[in-house]
C-alpha cells in the first residue's frame, strides 16, 4: 500500500481530552451547587435543585440549585449594596478586577473549557481555542474601558443593578460578554446562567472570590424560566440584558413595559449566507460548515439560509456533499470531531420535528450516508434544496445543524431573498468582488455583515441585530452605552426651566393680526394634515380644538385615525430607500433650506408659539433655526469607525438608519421639539411620521408649508394630527414601523413599550415635558451600528 493509499483510507483515531480534572472539581463541591450571592455560596430558599446532564452520554454531572423569587430580592439586595461603592470606584481600580478576571480565566483555560464540553456538548476544539479565548479577550478588552471612561464617557454614569439572563450556546461567553461592559461601567450583576448549562458560571462565581472581587458586585443566581422571570419582573433591577429567543424577548419587553428599566434584546435570527458565481467555491463551502455546523447549528447567527446563484449552484452543492460527508459526529471531548452533541433531548425533538416539517412542505433532504452515535443527544449534518422562500424551514429559526438552501438570478433578488425573514441579526456574503459585495452589504437588513468570512467576533466589534433579532449592541464602544446613563447634575432643576416660567399673560399679546384692515371677518384657516407630500383631510371628517393658554379658541386640527395612519406609513416606507441612499450632503442641505424658510417666516410662526403658548415665540423660532442647522451639520458628520479587532480585516462600524420612525412630540417648546427631534432623525436617513403635540399643533400645521418650498422629498416627513395615545398605540403597533419615539405621560410610555413587542421595534419614550435629550443621544437613538468585516490579504 502506498503512502497515498494510506493517507485516503486511514481511519481518524481517538484524540481524548481528559475529562478528569473538571470531574474532581465537581466532586469537590459533592456534585451540587448552591447560589452564590453577596460573595458567599448559600442553599436556595426553595430547597430544590435540578440536574446538570452531559447531553452527549446522558449522564449525570452535578445538582445545581433552583432559585426562587426570595433567592432573587437576596440577589438584588446584595447588589444594591454593593453598588453604592462599587459605582464610585476609581475606573483603574475597576481595570484591576477585570484584568484579574482575565487573567484567571487564562490560568484555569483547560478547566473552563473540559467543563463547558461536558455541560453543553460542543467540541472540545470550539471551547478550547474559540470560546474561552474569547472570554479572556472581553475581559482584558474592557478593563481598557474601566480605565478610559472617566475621560472617554465624561457626563455618563453607570445605570445601577443589572439583571443578565444568558442563554445554552455559549454559556460562558455570553457572560463575559454581560458582565465585563457591566462591571466596567461601574454597575454592579445579578446574572442567571442557563438551567442547562450553569456550571462554567458557577466556576466563574469561585474567581471572582479568589481574586477578592467586593461581595456583592457579582451574584450568580441559578434556576429555570421561573428564576428569570422574577429577575425581570424585581423593582430593583435597573436593567435588564437577555440573550435567548424572540418569543421570550417579546414577553420581557412586554413585562418591563412602563417601569423604567433599561432594555437590551439579543435574540433569534436567520441569517442568510449568500455565494455568488465569482466567489470561491471551496472557501465558501469551508464557510458553510463554520456557518451552520459550528456549535451543531446552535448559533443565533447561524447561516441556516444558503443563498446560491443559479450558475454555480448545483456545483457548489455537490462540494458540500462531499464535505459533510467527511464530517465527524461524536464525543465532544474527541479532539477530531467537528459536531458535537445537541445540548439536550427538548432541542433535538424540535430539530427533528422541523426537519420532518421541511420533508412535507416539498424541499429535497440530504444527509450523510454514516449514522450518528446511538447513545446521547446526536443529530446528523443536514442539507435542504428546493427550498421555497416562505417555507417554514426557510423562516423558522431551527437552531440546529441544518440547512436550507434556495437560489437567486440577480443581486437585486440576492437583497430580497436576504431580508425576507422578520429577523436580522447576521450574514454572510461570498464574492471576489468586493464591490459587489460591499454593495449588498449595505443593502441586507442586519447588524452584522462578514465578507468572504462567517462567524468571527471580537471584543473590539458591537455585535446585535435589527428588526425581531433585538435591539442593542454588545461589544465595541457601541455595546457600553447600554451600561451607562446621562449623569444626573445638581444645578439640573436650575436649568430645567419650564415652560410656565416663560409664560406671557394673554393680555400682553400683539392684537391678532388675521382681521382685515376693510373690516371684513378672518377667512377660516383650515389645518390639514400632510402624507405623501401632499395637504389632506383626516379620515374621521372630525375635528379637534385648539385652545391658547388663556382658554380662547385658536383654531381646529384634524383628528387623525388608523386609516391616516396606514396612508403615512405607507408613504414613509416608500421614501425610505431614496431617503436613505441621498448623501449626508445632499440631506444637510435641504435641513440648511429647511432652516432658511422658516427663517423667512419667523415673525408667523412666532406669532402663532404665542398664541399657543403664551411664551416667547421669537426666541423658540430661533433656537428651532439653530436646530436644524445642528442637525444639518451631523448630516454629514456622523461618522462611523474602524474597529480594532486582532485578525487581518478591516471590521466597519457603520450607523445607518432605523427606518420608519413614529414620533410624537412632546407638549413644551412644540417646534422646537420638531426642530430638534425630528431634524435629526432625517439627517441620519429615516423617514417620519409625525403626530405633533395635542396641546400646540398649530406650529407642526403650519410647518408642512415650509417642508413643501424646501425640497423636501415626498413621503420622507408625514405629519398626522390627533389624540396622541390613540395614534401612538397604532404606530406602536405597526409592524412596518421600525421604531418609536415617544414623549407623553407615564401611562402612555407604558402603553408604547408593551405594543412595540409586536415587531419588536425599537421605542424611546420620553417626559411630556421638560428638557430634550442631548443630540449626542438624540443620534444614537437615530440610528442603529452594522459592523461589517472586510478580510484582507494575499
């Protein structure tokens, strides 16, 4: 026999890792774990514990304790403590702990990841040299943020007790990626692991001791839904961070609704993986296997939708076959598998359940001709062709190793294949022309876009998703605003003027200037609403008073209804594409002739501030004028940046628009809100539709003259006037409107936040009255980063 024949017929012998370091330290705890919070472990007030099984032999590993809701208010409590210290840390004290961190998860490397194979059931090779690396990395990453957020973050402090609910897949990773942000912004964790996967946090828990971390900073509570769902719902948590599936997202957007808390979503996706007939075939089919078989499929990102051109697609299917042919399924410890186990018996009968879904909705099954292990939570590499679009295998997130794959003629239906799913979280595009490929990129709706490349991360990089993937970013200088808050001045009440401060008395008005001079009665003035570019007339045929501050009748508004809604929306959404590819330049001038206008029409609309208002109209024209040129000036300005990540590519940080965007004004300073709010929503490429305040509608009316002499394109702003509730739960509720901007009474952000679950859009609600935000957060609400990684090299 040959040296060649040899090598084409040697069979792979066993590569064991040993799993007896991570069993002794089990049995060092005599296989059960309690809580660990205020820095000292505890039994759960329940008394209950649940099994910790290695889903690859079904064996049984260690009990770990199941915390109530009095375990959670213990948590909590501690937290609180710690947090009043622990906030007012020097940011290098606070870069020690967390260099620490690293530096302990480096020295136990091998333990960490023997125990997460075992927990979970994922190769050894991934936990080894991807996973716990990477945990390291976040931590030495944002202790350089400890130590630079006093100069880098000046006027932001940390948002309080954090609540971080994490899930299966990665279970240690995803802590490192909640807590270190957290910790280095000066906030103090209660993080609940994965009932199924709990033992690397716990290992985690016992560092933070060793290194003297102060008790309470870190609390680690352990338990099922019902552990969640306490921490959630706890008043005081301050925020929350989830990772996990859209359907629990949607119930924990609807239970924090109204109360406060921060909120960031990392959620489920479909991510399309799409190859064009210039890519390079064999790389991309290497893509493929670490798009949808890393992990067994059991990634939020996966590339479950494989996106082929019609010329090279039967090729690259059958470089594909013959590469799953060649994969190896089994122990996870065995150092040459490449597919481990499904993390438990609940996941694999979903797998296969929507597996049988694909045979019976018509698309074409293939799998490997060798079976997988019998005993232990196995399934087999899976291939789907003939695929329809609207299939359920298509659209459902199955979250295990399989995949659809369709085909596409055009770029153009590329674009649309991609973004036909209500997710949006990754993707994966294949050319050797990277403008082509850059091109789509900007095109596709998802927070994350690899270029010839899949499934690399970095601390450096904001990972997160558009649409129903969630909201929020993790990771990068983008993922610490979701840890940090405006710090709270104490000269705020001496700048926070309110409006009735300014207020004139009716009788010191200018005498209405409308009479004629030949003594004839004031022609009726007749304010309609303004969609699609055009002035019409309310759906209702009613019609809503408006009242100045003495009690007199100014002038009747339109009342807007869901049909006006509809017809906004529509219109918005079909700007929105030229809206958003017209340059910062070309935007930044029509808000400069948009300003210019108005300032020819100064004295009338400061005219009519007063008669609304009673306050100085003159003066809040022009701070409206300065607010559009402000928003202008961002235009063009608002950069997005080159992250830093330690691999050969260029990684893009780049802000786009949200899109569709409802935004009802608050009652102070109407135009001035519009000016503000709205200025600079536009400036960064979403389209509007606008319900101006209840109380003062008059100034938005009045404004559609100037967006009609301004070039304003139609479409782009909408303006539907109303009762505010009422047309905010419709646009809450819309699911072609991408986000919400909110300013109104308690009930009413409430009521906005609970609806947006829908879709899960995204929704900022602020104060009826008051201060408005600065536009530095203005235009990060504006917008939302899409990291696009671009590799490099010969």
């Amino acid at each position: 026999m040959t040296v060649t024949e040899l090598l084409e017929t040697l069979p792979y012998g066993p590569a064991p890792e040993a799993a007896k370091p991570a069993l002794e330290w089990i049995e060092a705890h005599k296989g059960r774990f309690g809580l660990f919070i205020g820095g000292k472990w505890r039994d759960p007030s329940t008394q209950e514990w649940f099994a910790s099984i290695n889903p690859a032999n079904a064996k049984h590993l260690a009990e770990v304790a199941q915390g109530g809701p009095d375990d959670v208010n213990e948590a909590v409590k501690a937290a609180r403590k710690a947090f009043a210290s622990w906030s007012k840390t020097p940011g290098h004290v606070r870069a020690r702990y967390l260099y620490a961190m690293a530096r302990q998860v480096q020295k136990h490397s091998r333990l960490f990841a023997v125990l997460e194979t075992l927990d979970n059931g994922k190769p050894i090779r991934e936990t080894r040299d991807i996973d716990i690396p990477l945990v390291a990395r976040h931590f030495y990453y944002h202790a350089g943020w400890a130590q630079l957020m006093e100069s880098e973050l000046s006027g932001y402090e940390p948002v309080g007790v954090v609540g971080q609910i994490i899930p299966w897949n990665f279970p240690l990773l995803m802590l490192a990626w909640k807590i270190a942000p957290a910790l280095a912004m000066g906030n103090t964790v209660v993080l609940k692991p994965a009932e199924f996967t709990s033992l690397t946090a716990l290992l985690f828990a016992e560092i933070c001791q060793n290194i003297g971390l102060p008790a309470g900073v870190v609390n680690i509570v352990t338990g099922d839904g019902r552990t969640g769902a306490a921490l959630v719902e706890h008043e005081g948590v301050d925020k929350i961070a989830f990772t996990g599936s859209t359907e629990i997202g949607r119930i924990i957007r609807r239970a924090t609704a109204g109360t406060g808390k921060k909120l960031s979503l990392e959620l489920g996706g479909k991510s399309p993986f799409i190859v064009f007939d210039d890519a390079d075939l064999d790389s991309a089919v290497e893509g493929v296997v670490d798009a949808i078989w890393f992990n067994q499929g059991q990634v939020c990102c996966a590339g479950s939708r494989l996106l082929v051109q019609e010329g090279v697609a039967e090729k690259l299917y059958r470089k594909l076959r013959a590469r799953m042919e060649k994969l190896r399924v089994g122990d996870p410890l065995d150092k040459a598998v490449d597919i481990g186990a499904i993390v438990a018996p609940v996941q694999l009968q979903k797998i296969q359940r929507l597996v049988q879904k694909g045979v019976e909705e018509g698309a074409e099954l293939w799998q490997p001709s060798w079976a997988v292990p019998a005993e232990g939570c196995f399934y087999p590499p899976t291939l789907f062709t003939n695929v329809a679009p609207a299939s359920t295998i298509a659209q459902e997130e199955i979250f295990g190793p399989v995949l659809a794959a369709m085909t596409f003629r055009t770029p153009e239906e590329a674009v649309r294949l991609a973004n036909n799913t209500r997710y949006g979280l990754a993707a994966s595009i294949w050319s050797e022309d990277i403008n082509l490929a850059l091109d789509v990129a900007t095109q596709v709706k998802a927070g994350t876009i690899w270029i010839n490349s899949t499934n690399l991360f970095d601390a450096a990089s904001g990972f997160g998703g558009y649409r129903e993937s969630g909201f929020g970013r993790e990771g990068g200088k983008e993922g610490l605003w979701e840890y940090v808050k405006k710090a709270e001045r104490s000269t705020a009440n001496a700048e926070r003027k309110t409006q009735s401060a300014k207020r004139k008395t009716q009788d010191t008005l200018a005498p209405d200037p409308r009479p004629s001079t030949l003594g004839f009665p004031p022609i009726d003035r007749t304010a309609k609403m303004f969609i699609g570019g055009k002035q019409v007339r309310p759906d209702s045929g009613y019609s809503r008073a408006v009242y100045g501050p003495g009690g007199n009748l100014i002038a009747e508004v339109g009342l807007g209804n869901r049909k006006d809604i509809r017809n906004a929306v529509e219109a918005a959404r079909g700007a929105f594409e030229g809206w958003r590819r017209t340059t910062g330049h070309n935007k930044a001038q029509i808000l400069y002739f948009l300003a210019e206008n108005l300032e020819a029409r100064a004295f009338e609309f400061a005219r009519r501030l007063e008669l609304q208002t009673g306050a100085d109209g003159m003066a809040e024209v022009e701070a409206a004028i300065q607010a559009l040129f402000t928003a202008a000036a961002w235009a063009d300005k608002y950069d997005g940046v080159v992250h830093n990540t330690p691999i050969r590519n260029v990684t893009l940080a780049v802000p786009e628009p949200i899109g569709v965007m409802g935004l009802l004004c608050p009652d102070d300073q109407p135009l001035l809100a519009i000016a503000t709010l709205a200025g600079a929503a536009l400036a960064m490429g979403n389209t509007l539709v606008v319900v101006p305040s209840p109380a003062h509608p008059l100034s938005a009316t009045d404004l559609y003259q100037v967006l009609e002499t301004s070039d304003v394109p139609a479409g782009t702003f909408n303006i539907v006037t109303g009762e505010r509730d009422e047309l905010a739960k419709t646009l809450a509720e819309h699911d072609d409107v991408d986000v919400v901007w909110y300013a109104g009474p308690q009930a009413g952000r409430a009521m906005v936040e609970k609806a947006s679950a829908g879709n899960m859009k995204r929704t900022w609600t602020l104060p009826e009255s008051g201060p408005l935000p600065g536009m530095d957060e203005i235009l990060r609400q504006a917008t939302q980063v899409k990291n696009i990684w671009v590799p490099y090299g010969a």
